[in-house]
C-alpha cells in the first residue's frame, strides 16, 4: 500500500459510498452487496467471514444505540486502499467516536474491512 493522501469523501469508489449509506440506512442486503462472497470485516476485535457471517454483523452491528454518523474525512493509499472517517455521536459508552473504516477493495467489491479508532 502506498502512503495516503487525503481526499474528498465523495471521491471514494461508489462502492464504498453505497455501503456506507446501506449501513446508516441499516440496509443489510444493499450493505452486503457490496462484499465479494469470501470478503472479511474485522470490528471490534471479532472478525467476520463470508457472506452469512458478514450477513449477521451487518444486522446486529450498532443497533442496540441511537446515534448520528457523519462521513469527515477520507483517504487514498493506492489503488485497492482507501480509508472513510466517520464521525459517531450518541447513547453508545462514551458518547462521540470517530472510526476508520479502512477498505481493502477487489475490483468494485470490497474484499476486506478493518474498523477501527
């Protein structure tokens, strides 16, 4: 991976754009589509394999909070690599966090995601 550079978030691929959205919206299926079949997401120390598992993460992840998210910032670090910034406000412990959702793509699919402080 090249170092990154930062970039507008509405440069990220369309893919990553659409999850991102799918997810705030708490759309599961349109979420998932993003994925390649055997894609990884690795939240909180528990990592996701494959579609049923990334199915199941997608569907219970932040939906026992209420809580606003703000896309702030994005990078690129080539052209498989890219990084959203999201900035989250709510009931969750501790109140404000921003998270790296750091994305591994495969053509137009996401092959991994790492989501992190």
């Amino acid at each position: 991976m090249t170092a990154p550079t930062d970039i507008q978030p509405d440069q990220l691929p369309a893919t990553i754009r659409g999850y991102l959205a799918a997810h705030d919206a708490r759309d599961t299926d349109t979420a998932l589509r993003a994925f390649t079949p055997t894609a990884v997401v690795v939240d909180d120390g528990v990592t996701y394999r494959g579609t049923e598992e990334i199915r199941a993460f997608l569907a219970k992840a932040g939906s026992e909070f209420t809580y606003t998210s703000t896309l702030v910032g994005a990078q690129r670090g080539g052209d498989a690599h890219w990084v959203a910034t999201k900035h989250l406000e709510g009931d969750f412990p501790g109140g404000v966090v921003d998270l790296r959702y750091r994305f591994v793509m495969d053509g137009d699919a996401i092959a991994e995601l790492v989501i992190a402080l």
